[in-house]
C-alpha cells in the first residue's frame, strides 16, 4: 500500500502553513531564546519556493511549489547511503532514517532531485510523510500535518490509488471548464 | 501511568482570528496545536497561530506587573504586585479625570483583537470619548462606508448557503490568501475561489494570486477611486447595471450617473497607470458575470481619500445587484447572542466629543466613536494636548502609527503611560506601569472579532505563565475600581452576560466551540423583508442603498464618491517627486506576520528575518541593487533599510516596502525601530481623509539608494 503526496501547484497560494504545521508536528528546531536571535534556523521538512512572477504579453506567470520529499518508489537517496541508514517502510513506502546509522555524510542530499534532507545541528531530519498520523482519524481524511493545515487543498496525502483517482476526477472537472483560476 | 491528556477545542486570534483549534495538554502543558476539523475553518490554519506554540512558552514573555524605576526608556523595572499596579493605573486615571476631565485620559488599543468591546466598553465607562484605535487607517473607513451607504456590515458570500457561490471575485488591495483576515478566512476564500469564473486582482504588484487571476488591474498606489468611479462610468454608460435593483433599492442614482461622466476609461487610465480597455473589461465582467463580491483591502484607507474610495467601491457593488443576493455581499444574520459589541454600545457615550471630532465627523460618529490619533499625538507633541493619561493594551504605536519620530515625542509627552502586552515592544518600553498580558492559549473570552454569523469560544488551554492575565481580565479589574456598576464579579459572569441572548452561559458554550447561523439559516435577500425596515429596505435613512449619502451630506461632505490625487504624487507635489522620485507603498506584508508582532517567534523570523523591500527590475539594476542588497528608502520624514527583492511584479515606479518591522533582539527601548520601521517614512500631516482623517500610508514619495556600509 504505496503512500504517496501530491502537490497541486495550481492552488498552492504560497502561505506557508504547511511548513510551520510540519515544524510543529515534528517539534523541530528553532526554539524560542532569549533575548531571541534575529536570524534563527532549522530544518525545513517541507519547503515552498515560488516561481516567477515574469510577465510576457501581459501575462502573469507566477506559481509556488511546496516540495517536501517525495518518498520516491527507487530512491536514489537510499541507493547512496553508505551506512544503509535510509530505508523504505514496509508497509507505505516511506523513506525513512535511522538515525543511529546516519554519519551525516550528505550522500543522500547529493542525489535527491529535491533537495529534501535537511541537515541541521549534526542530524539529518526527513519528512516522513507523518508515518505516526496514519490510521488516526483526527484531521477526517486530511492525513499529514501540512495537508491538514493547508487553507488551498493544495497538499493530498493518500495511498497512489486514492490520488490517482482524485487527479482523475480534478482532470474530469477541468475539461468542462473553459479556464481555471 | 498514562500522562494526563486532554484535547481543548478553542478559538485562534493570532491575526483578527476565528480559525477552530485543537490543543493538546499533557501534564499541564501544550504539546500541540492543530485546526479543529469540525471548525468552519475546517482544521486549517494559518503559520502565525500555528507558531502560536511558541509563544506560550517563550522565554521573552513578559511575566509580572512592572514599575518604572528609572527614566522612561532606561530599561529599570521593578517588579509589583497587580494590586499595586492597579492601584496605580486606577489613581492615575481617577486623578486626571479630577483634575482635567474625563477626556484627558486615552484608552488605547492596536488592530482590533477581539477584545475590542471591552476597551470601547471601559473607555465609555469611565467617561472618556477618547477611545485611541488606528481606526482612521484600518477598518474604521469600511465600518463608516457600509454603515452609512448600506445600513450594515458587508461580507463576501463564499459559502454557497444560498446556492450560489461568486461567480466574479475581485481581490482589492488585499491578500487573504496570507493575511489580515477581515471577517472572512483564507480558507472560505480559496475554497469559493476553485468555484469561481473570473478572478480580477487590483493591486500595484502582482501578488499571490496574480498568476490564477483572469484579469490584473495594476493600479497606481492610491488612484483606487479613479478605478472605481471609471468602472462605474462604464457599467452605467452601457447599460449594464441591475436594473430592477437600482430603481428599487438604490438612492440618488441620477446624481451618481452624472458624477461618472467626469471619470471615462482613458482619464482613469491615465490616473491609474491601467490601460483604458482592462478596465472597461473588469468593468463588464463584474456587471455581467453574476454574483460577485469584493474582498476589500486595509490598502484603500490608509490614505487621504479613503472614504470616497470605499464609497466608490460599494456604489459598484449596488449598481452591479451584487448586494444580499446569494454569492455576492452581505450582510450576515449574528448568532442568537446578537451582535456582541452591544457589550460596549450599551454603555452611553459620553456627550464630550472625542478629540478630533470637530474636523473627522465619521471617524467620531456614533456608534463608534473614536479619537483621530494624529491629532493626539500632534497636540502631545506640541506640549498642548487634552491627553495627559494613556492606557495602551496591546497596541504599539511606536512602530504602528505614521511618523515614529514625532509620535515618540508625542508619547513620551504624555504624563503617565501603563502598557499591557505579551512582550516588551518599543512602546512598552517607555510605559511607567507595564501589566503582563496572557495569550490567547490562555485566556477564556468569546471570538467575535468581525460581527458576522459565528462567534468562537476562545477556551483557556493552559494558565498564562507568571502572573499575566487576559485582556478581558484587566480591563474588568480595573473597571472594578473606577466604574463599578458597569463590571462584573468575575470574567465568566461578564461572559455569561455576553451570551445571556442566546440563553447559553459561558460553561455551556465552551462545550459548544461555536454559535453560528450558517446555510438555511442564513437568510438572504433581507430588505425585500421586515429585517430592516417594515414593508422593505435597507437600514439607511432613506431606506435605499445611498449611492448619494444623505448622511456625508448632512455632515457636510461630498455625498457622491470622487478622486483626490494623493497627497504626494507626482502629479500632486511634481517638486518633491525631483528628490524624491519613486512612489513609495509602506503597505507590505508577509505571511508570517500580523502588524509589529512575531518576530520573537522562531518558526516565523525563520521564515524571514528581515523586511523586504520590492523592486522592478530595472530600477534595482539602474540603481545598482542587486536582490538581497540592504537598500535605503528615504522620505522627508526619515530613512530606513530594508532588504531588496528584485520584482518583476511591480511597476519601476513604485517601491513596496514592508510595515511595522521591530527587531526585539536589538537593544531597548527602541529595538531596531530606527533601522527598518516603515512609519519612520510615513506621512502625519494634513490633509487627512476629511470626514474620517485617514493618513497616508500607501502613496508617498521616495528615493531608494544602495546602503554601501554592509
Ligand atoms: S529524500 Fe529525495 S531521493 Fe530520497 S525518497 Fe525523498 S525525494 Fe526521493
Ligand atoms: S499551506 Fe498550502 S497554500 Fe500554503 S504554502 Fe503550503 S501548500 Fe501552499
């Protein structure tokens, strides 16, 4: 039962809630000082980056991408790690760390196409598409923390069946419409 | 031995607020939040009151009741206990209203926080009419407008309860998608927007939703008038306005179509920068492509023109029929409660006008009266003001209102100045009494920020650290001590009065989460019934949605909308625009922030660090900046830096530079406002909007240089 995450680029409104509700559900640092730092960091899970705007013949091209990691079927990033400490889970497909094995070589940042390792303070922190939200019921169908936050629908987190089907209907659904906004 | 564990349903108001949360307390303490699936918000959330989490626990949060030891700003403090504090604050207050009059002391407050009733409701109670908001800047001109045009608050209606969603939506100088959530949420936005054919964005940067917009309306930073009454020359000219609607449920539209003549597309188009042919599009699209709504921005006030403006804007929506008709604008039915801010408006206002009233009619009218700022601090300033006593809950002027550096030495000019927050802001740090205030994880009160069909039980999840209390708490004890009759017991008898309406006490509710009229509730077309007025119409004098204002009129202002060129301009000042060239907009805002607060909230300065400064790219590379450069943006008043971002989005002629920035980390008392603060730039004098003396905020004049030290 592959899991899967499907980010809808067209509706992703570049708020950033889904990279703090990922940073509070995974309690990650910064922690709050005092007096507090004016320029504090962490690791960043999930990450949005927005792309343009460029404008040609009066067109606004402008888009925002979250990326968190995408839990890839042959991941490169678990071929590259000498330690094996990168694993799939069995049951999902999640990629997963073991951090006890991780010497923070950065071999998996190398290959990932997303750049989704994070390496702060001597670990490596990976999304791990909130393995322990699975199966409870508290979000009603919204699974992982920054799905659960998102105000534009703009994360789906579901087995690659349950978001197959809703790419096909979304694709049903434009057809009949002229433009999409 | 299991933790102890409970799940707490409360109310977020980390920006204007209503979101539904869920937080979790194991031991005492909160381990997590998240949005309440079973919320009208349905679990989302926004990053600020996600990051709300680390405020309860941050170690910069004022903890105790304070005096002032040495000089004002000198950063010595002596711990007190509430009793002496509020001793102190009440006989302050009671000795200047002996010796001066109840007007010489101020209540303040910053952006309204839900606890807006109370302060109204303190003020009243103590006798003073000087209530000291940035009401003439933010909300207030929306307010007045809807008040006086249509008889009540407008809303979008993005909820479909009466069948319909938008058709057109316009997104007017505003971003709900990321912030100021103004009565609406973002997320009943985005979730009506997926159902919408047309989005229009007006604003002079392409902003979030520019790329999924139909149409972008790049307008000239305070020309939105011009637009508005162009598009009404428009949709009148050719016909295309609601008929029925306008003979039946509008006034003195003969008066308006003759007013839009003097705007046609190709004079707006050369008011507003747009080409004339996008606005006649706009124009025709909201006209036809029915319902539609507005989602209308803080942008549109802050400047000397903002009544009009507004009154443009609700003039579209009348002649559109886009007024109480499904998927349009409306005016929501409260809950059974009523609408809450009776809590203040029950308490008589007191017959002594407010200190600006004789010049801002609307911003001093009732119900609402309040004081124009400005003028407070100008007479403070001047060593002549009524003003001798400010109490100031949650409010930071020294960052929020325009002109820091004569608005320092307005406030330092008052006698006596107690201050209640979270953390210690640059004005706080001037207060001779400071009260710890508590976080809204930690108070118990009812969310009614915006009247509309919902208010929220904000449900106290864990004590406040220290000895901090809730705003609704200070407010009663020190009404307690000046004006009894008017305050309670105890903060659950004052919020069992609050809901008596709707036969719920303060217990029962918490259970509830939230009372709300929502889908059939809701009724819509109300004046075609007895809700307003018997046999029909609109709650205005005429009965009418007043495209000609009986009431602008009768206080001796223009009662149809009109342009005013802005202030500074280059049109206005063509002398200042050769030092100054480029049109500055201080009106900047990031997701991660609401006003002058967060930045000591670690997963949001994470986010960004400093203010941001938005350049076109050819004026960055004439200039010599290049994207992340310190640049400094320099007015008449003063200078600051800001980080650049080179923008494609923006006109070269326009500079975006982003408000109300404080570094907490910088030495007090004036941590870092001199160094990036947008108000340093921004303009205090005259002219003010006339009837409801807004300042400008959003057309000003600037030059940007390349800071060379860094
Ligand atoms: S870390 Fe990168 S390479 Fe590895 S599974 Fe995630 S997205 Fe794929
Ligand atoms: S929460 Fe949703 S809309 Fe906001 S940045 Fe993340 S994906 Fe985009």
């Amino acid at each position: 039962m592959n899991r899967t995450i499907f980010i809808d680029k067209d509706k992703c409104v570049g708020c950033y809630s889904c990279i703090v509700a990922c940073k509070l559900e995974h309690s990650l640092p910064p922690e709050p000082v005092k007096p507090p730092l004016g320029n504090p960091t962490g690791p960043n899970l999930i990450r949005v980056y927005q792309v343009g705007p460029q404008i040609h013949d009066d067109e606004v091209h402008q888009y925002f991408l979250p990326i968190p990691c995408l839990h890839c079927l042959d991941a490169p990033c678990i071929k590259a790690c000498p330690r094996s400490a990168l694993y799939k889970d069995n049951d999902t497909g999640i990629t997963l760390i073991d951090e006890d094995k991780c010497i923070g070589c950065k071999f998996c940042l190398w290959v990932c196409p997303y750049g989704a390792p994070q390496f702060y303070d001597g670990r490596m922190y990976l999304c791990d598409l909130c393995i322990h939200r699975i199966g409870e019921e508290r979000q009603k169908g919204r699974q992982t923390a920054c799905e659960a936050a998102c105000p534009a629908r703009a994360i789906h987190v579901g087995t690659t069946a349950e978001i197959s089907a809703l790419i096909g209907e979304k694709a049903a659904e434009r057809a009949g419409k002229e433009k999409s906004i | 031995m299991q933790p102890d564990k409970a799940v707490i349903t409360t109310t977020c108001k980390s920006c204007h607020g209503g979101c539904g949360v869920l937080a979790t307390v194991e031991n005492g303490k909160i381990t997590h939040i998240e949005g309440n699936p079973d919320s009208s918000t349905r679990g989302t959330m926004c990053a600020k009151g996600l990051a709300s989490f680390q405020e309860v626990y941050n170690p910069n949060r004022i903890l105790y009741p304070m005096k002032r030891k040495g000089d004002r700003g000198e950063g010595k403090w002596e711990r007190i206990s509430w009793e002496e504090a509020l001793e102190t604050v009440a006989g302050k207050i009671k000795g200047s209203i002996k010796k001066y009059g109840a007007g010489s002391v101020a209540i303040c407050q910053g952006t309204g926080r839900g606890y807006n009733r109370y302060t109204f409701r303190f003020a009243r109670s103590i006798g003073t009419p000087n209530i000291g908001v940035p009401a003439d800047f933010c909300y207030g001109p929306r307010l007045a407008v809807f008040g006086t045009t249509v008889g009540g608050r407008l809303y979008c209606d993005y909820h479909g309860w009466g069948g319909e969603y938008p058709k057109t939506q316009i997104s007017w100088g505003k971003q709900l998608e990321i912030t100021n959530a103004d009565g609406e949420m973002a997320v009943w936005f985005l979730n009506s927007l997926d159902k919408a054919e047309h989005l229009i964005l007006i604003d002079p940067r392409a902003t979030r939703l520019a790329g999924r917009a139909d149409l972008w309306l790049q307008v000239r930073p305070g020309t939105d008038a011009a637009l508005a009454l162009g598009m009404l020359n428009v949709i009148i000219n050719e016909g295309l306005y609601d008929r029925d609607f306008v003979q039946n449920w509008t006034y003195g539209f003969e008066k308006l179509r003759e007013r839009v003549q003097e705007y046609p597309p190709a004079k707006v188009a050369e008011i507003t920068w747009i080409p004339a042919d996008k606005i006649i599009k706009a124009a025709r699209i909201l006209a036809t492509e029915k319902p539609g709504c507005i989602q209308i921005g803080e942008s549109l006030e802050a400047g000397n023109n903002s009544i009009q403006t507004l009154r443009a804007i609700v003039c579209l929506m009348a002649v559109t029929g886009n007024i109480e008709r499904p998927g349009s604008m409306i005016n929501w039915v409260p809950p059974d409660t009523g609408p809450l801010e009776e809590f203040a408006m029950e308490v008589p206002a007191p017959e002594e006008p407010a200190i600006g009233a004789d010049q801002f009619k609307l911003l001093s009218s009732p119900p609402m009266a309040m004081a124009h700022m400005h003028t407070i601090f100008k007479q403070l300033r001047e060593g002549a003001s009524q003003i001798r006593v400010m109490h100031l809950q949650g409010t930071n002027p020294l960052v929020a209102y325009p002109n820091t550096k004569e608005v320092k030495e307005g406030l330092l000019n008052a006698e006596f100045l107690s201050a209640a927050d979270l953390y210690m802001s640059p004005t706080v740090e001037y207060a001779d009494i400071v009260l710890p205030a508590a976080h809204w994880l930690e108070s118990d009160d009812i969310h009614d920020m915006h009247p509309r069909f919902i208010i929220g039980a904000i449900h106290k999840v864990v004590d406040p650290p220290g000895e901090a209390w809730p705003d609704n708490k200070i407010y009663n004890e020190l009404g307690k001590r000046l004006a009894p009759e008017y305050w309670f017991d105890n903060v659950e008898e004052m919020l069992n009065y609050q809901l008596r309406k709707a036969n719920i006490t303060w217990k029962e509710f918490t259970g509830m989460g939230f009372l709300a009229k929502m889908g059939k509730e809701q009724p819509y077309y109300k004046y075609k019934t007895d809700y307003w007025q018997k046999g029909g119409g609109f709650a205005t004098n005429t009965g009418k949605v007043e495209l000609y204002s009986t009431v602008m009129e009768k206080l001796g202002y223009d009662p149809l909308p009109y342009y005013l060129e802005p202030n500074e301009s280059p049109y206005s000042t063509p002398e200042l625009a050769k030092e100054y060239p480029f049109i500055l907009s201080t009106g900047g805002r990031s997701p991660y922030y609401f006003h002058s607060q967060y930045r000591q909230v670690p997963w949001l300065r994470e986010r960004q660090p400093y203010p941001i400064v938005q350049i076109h790219p050819e004026t960055a590379g004439s200039l010599g900046i290049k994207n992340g450069d310190w640049v400094w943006i320099e007015t008449p008043r003063g200078k600051i830096k800001q980080v650049a971002e080179v923008f494609a989005g923006i006109d070269p002629g326009v500079v975006v530079a982003q408000a109300s920035w404080w570094y907490p980390e910088d030495p007090g008392p004036d941590h870092g406002i001199w160094k990036s603060s947008a108000n340093v730039l921004t303009r205090n004098d005259p002219p003010f909007d006339p009837a409801m003396g807004s300042a400008t905020f959003r057309a000003l004049l600037c030059k940007i240089y390349k800071v060379e030290d860094e």
